[in-house]
C-alpha cells in the first residue's frame, strides 16, 4: 500500500524558511489521477489545506499563502517537498502530507503520513 512520511527540522527561527520533505513508497508521485498535498493543522485549530502538486508537476496554491508557499518534487527519488518562507511563530503547526484524488485533500479520505510537529521560535 501506499506510505508517506514527512521530515524535516522540528524547530525553525522567525524569518527564515521552513522546508519538509514527503517520502512516498508503494506508489508513484507521477502517477495519474492523484494529487500530493501539504495539509497543517496549528494547535487548537482545524486543517488547513496549503497546496497540492499533481503528476505532471503542476502546482496549485491556498490564496491566503500562496506568497509565501512552494511545492516541488524529486521524481528520481519519489519524494516532493514544502517550502514556507518568513516564518512566524503562528506556523507552529503539525504538518502533513497526503495523496487525494482532488486537488484539496478531503479529511478522512486518501493516504495521509503520521504528521510531524514544527515549532517556529527563537
């Protein structure tokens, strides 16, 4: 079955750039039909979708971050990456990544990873 799993730093400075990577096995990030999302979820509150790569590459953006937010991948290693620049301690959040067969990921349905904690501090 398909897997992922994210990574990156746990704890990120105010001002600098919060960077996650998706590992996907079991499954093909240029497969047809799906959609590689980055989901959050701050303390206390509900998720928050941030955007979505397809399987040809296209990109797709929440307005509310859009300037602040970029999705990428590495075909050769099956992963795809989140990139959050000027960071504030209100990005504190535990982030996700998720494949869906729309271009939001609908809770409750598709493969999610576990989530990892991100802490934006000095």
């Amino acid at each position: 079955q398909v897997q992922l799993q994210e990574s990156g730093p746990g704890l990120v400075k105010p001002s600098q750039t919060l960077s996650l990577t998706c590992t996907v096995s079991g499954g093909s990030i240029t497969a047809t039909y799906y959609y590689w999302s980055w989901i959050r979820q701050p303390p206390g509150k509900g998720l928050e979708w941030m955007g979505a790569i397809d399987s040809r590459g296209g990109t797709y953006y929440n307005p509310s971050l859009k300037s602040r937010t970029s999705i990428s991948r590495d075909t050769s290693k099956n992963k795809f990456t989140l990139q959050l620049s000027s960071v504030t301690p209100e990005d504190t959040a535990v982030y996700y990544c998720a494949r869906g067969q729309t271009v939001r990921v609908v809770k409750g349905q598709g493969y999610w990873g576990q989530g990892t904690q991100v802490t934006v501090s000095s």
